[in-house]
C-alpha cells in the first residue's frame, strides 16, 4: 500500500489520515492514499462503505478531517488540486427543452440562457465534446439523451476546464454492456491526453481490471491497495464480492491506444 511520498510521481493528490463523521457516524477514518496524475485508480468496496461519501469529501460538499493535498511539478505542495466529476445520477425534467449547447452554457458562463448563446460560443462546446467523441450531440435536447450519451455529455463538462483530478461515481451505471468498454477506453485515453488522476467508483470487477492501473478495496478505511490481479485476490475481497480472481483472466496491463485505434508505437 502507498502510503508515503516516497513512490509518487512529480504530480499527485494525497489523502492524509482522511475521514468523514456524519453526526455521531464514523464513516471514514485514517484513509491515506495518494492518486497519481496519469494514474486510472478503481475504487470498490460493499455498499455503506463510504465511496461516495470519499468522494463528496473531495469535492468539499461534507465535512472532512485529515488532510486533501496537491502536488504539483514545480511548485509547493499543499494547494488544493482542480477537481473535475461526473456523478452517478443527475436529476433533470426530462420534458425540458434544454439542448446540450445549452447544458455548456448554464454550466460554464455567466451569461443568461435566455439570452442565447452569445456568451459561449458554438466553438467552445464542440471543442469540449470532441474530447469524447460526442460532437454530433450538441443540438440534442438532453432529456433526448441515452445513458452513455449523457455520461459522454457529463464527462465532457467535468473536463471544461481540464482539472487536475477526475472523480467518476459508478460512471457505467446508465451505459448497456455493449457501450462500457468503449466508455472506460475513452476514460483509459484521456487519463494519458491530459496527465489526469483519475479515481473511479466501480462494481464491475470483471472489466474495470482491464483498464485500471491500481484498484483500492475500501470499507471505512483503505484495506487493500495495489494492481488489480493482487487486490482482487485478498480474501477480504472474495468474501465481499463472491469474486475469485482465479477464475478470471486479468491482464497486467492495458492500452489506452484502442480510443484512437492505433496498435503501435508513437501513438497519441
């Protein structure tokens, strides 16, 4: 487990003795883990284990203790990191006639949707939306949306402006089986593109190995960390999930190439 400055990169985000209490609630404590810019990082762990809890945490909507740190090349450690997330659900009238242009509007300027688009120009958003290959979608009214549609749409608004980090909750929850392997190489590319430490909240044990650098088993606390092949066979992990890694073929590493379908060196 890393749990020291020793083995980071020249950029990376740190947790320091984190928790979060809730009342009288502990529902984290001493989590301390580093997340490396460049790094795909899976987080699992049962349900109440505190995933999301970790990740509002980050994002400053709960109260935390410990320490969030960010350390940047070349310059002091300590600031707080550029956080960009997609949650799990988002909550919206379906039957509103908002676009996607309109979604990046509301979002990212200042300048009032019912004055037009003035404010953000048509550029800006396809900008945005090349980044995931979802250019097409920005006429679409979002309640129009599929689930991985609109994960594409989210994550494409997570990263405008780059952040530092990415925080993905369970981002494969609205996608059909077909589409989630094409989303988590998207995810896989652009960790690399943009130098992002990306932390991510997964349950699929069985395709997120594939992509993810290391994986963290978290229940209240961190109690395993490391690549996939070596977390998912704790103990602790089979009697959680069910899950004999055994019985799984688990490759020791993946290639975030696939996205721009380029098989050999020199490639984006």
């Amino acid at each position: 487990m890393v749990t020291d400055g020793t083995k980071c990169r020249a950029c990376c985000t740190k947790l320091i003795d984190f928790g979060v209490n809730l009342g009288r609630r502990t529902v984290l404590e001493h989590v301390n883990l580093h997340l490396h810019c460049g790094e795909l990082v899976a987080l699992i762990g049962p349900n109440g284990a505190g995933k999301t809890t970790l990740l509002r945490a980050m994002l400053g909507e709960l109260p935390y203790t410990g320490e969030l740190q960010f350390m940047p090349v070349g310059r002091p450690g300590g600031q707080a990191p550029r956080i960009g997330y997609v949650p799990q659900h988002i909550e919206f009238d379906t039957l509103s006639p908002i676009s996607v242009h309109d979604l990046f509007a509301g979002a990212t300027s200042r300048w009032p949707l019912w004055l037009g688009h003035r404010g953000y120009p048509r550029r800006k958003v396809m900008d945005a939306l090349a980044v995931v290959k979802a250019e097409n979608l920005v006429d679409r009214r979002v309640g129009e949306l599929s689930g991985g549609q609109l994960q594409r749409v989210l994550l494409a608004l997570a990263l405008t402006p780059v952040p530092d980090i990415l925080l993905l909750d369970e981002p494969v929850s609205g996608i059909d089986q077909a589409g989630i392997g094409l989303f988590y190489e998207r995810i896989s590319a652009l960790r690399q593109e943009f130098d992002l430490g990306i932390l991510l909240i997964s349950h699929d044990l069985e395709v997120i190995p594939r992509y993810a650098d290391r994986m963290v088993f978290l229940n209240r606390t961190v109690l395993g960390d490391g690549v996939p092949a070596e977390v998912l066979a704790r103990e602790e992990v089979k009697r959680t999930f069910g899950f004999d890694v055994q019985q799984h073929e688990l490759p020791e590493q993946h290639d975030s190439r696939l996205w721009h379908g380029e098989a050999g060196p020199g490639g984006a």
